[in-house]
C-alpha cells in the first residue's frame, strides 16, 4: 500500500511540475524564463527527500517534450544534480539558511555550469557565452526554488498543527 501511495504522490508531483511550467512561465529575458515548475520540485525535494529527484527530472522531460518537441537532455542532467544535492541536504537540517544556500551552489552549479557546458559541446557553442546565459538562467531558477522551500515550510508547519 506505501509504494502505491509513493507512486501516486510523485506522479502528482510530476503533473503539477509539468502544468505549472507551462502556465506559469514568465519571461524575463530573451529565452530566460520564471518557471513555476521549479516551486513544486523544492517543495517535493524538502517534502520527500531523493523521490522528489524524480518530479523535477521527469516532470522536465514532459514539459520539454510536451511543449517544444524536444527532450531537454542537458537539463535532466542540471536537474539531477539539483535534486541530489538539495535532496540530500535538506534530509540533514531543518535550517533555511542551509537550504538556501544549498539551492544556490546547485542551480549555479547544475543548470549554470553543468547544463550550459553539455549544451555548448553539443551543440558547437562558444562555452563562456553559454555559461553567461546559463548564470543568468540560474539566477531566474533559484528564485521559484526558494519560494517553494517557503511553501514547503508552510506546508510541514500545518502537518503539525
């Protein structure tokens, strides 16, 4: 009965990273976008530990797919290595400050770094031109990610009461 639970909470996790990311998709900058997605995969990395890895890796992956026809390999990857250190982290410490900063170092490492890296060899892009889209990428990610570790927190503190 818990893996059937398990299952079906992901899948919801999955289904609302996809819609979010596709309604709630705010422009900031050329193709730099706010992607609502990425509060539902904090609030499932905070909630769920490493099975949250999973909303933001294949929730990614059908939006991708779903909405540009493509598949996103090198932000699966910058999202796997989000969620595993997020994951990870916040298993550890009930500390904002820590998750915080933890999302920090790994959207700039992962989506930043990482992904910009894979993208510019794949695709025969000059790397620091990629890397400075890619920073800025970064910075639009990390905001939805820290408004979902807040709602995250909301959600625990009324669990409890």
């Amino acid at each position: 009965m818990m893996k059937t639970k398990r299952i079906a909470q992901i899948g919801i996790g999955i289904a609302l990273y996809v819609v979010l990311s596709m309604l709630f998709n705010v422009p900031i900058v050329g193709h730099v976008r706010f992607d609502a997605g990425y509060i539902c995969y904090a609030v499932y990395l905070d909630i769920f530990g490493w099975w949250g890895i999973l909303v933001g890796v294949l929730g990614c992956f059908i939006k991708g797919y779903a909405s540009d026809g493509w598949i996103p390999f090198t932000w699966m990857v910058g999202q796997t290595i989000v969620g595993v250190s997020c994951s990870a982290v916040f298993a550890k410490t009930d500390k904002a400050f820590w998750k915080i900063t933890v999302i920090v170092v790994s959207v700039i490492v992962g989506i930043g770094i990482v992904s910009s890296v894979m993208s510019a060899l794949m695709f025969g892009q000059p790397i620091l031109m990629k890397i400075g889209r890619g920073m800025i990428t970064a910075l639009a990610d990390i905001i939805p990610m820290v408004i979902g570790l807040l709602v995250s927190s909301k959600l625990k503190q009324n669990k409890l009461q």
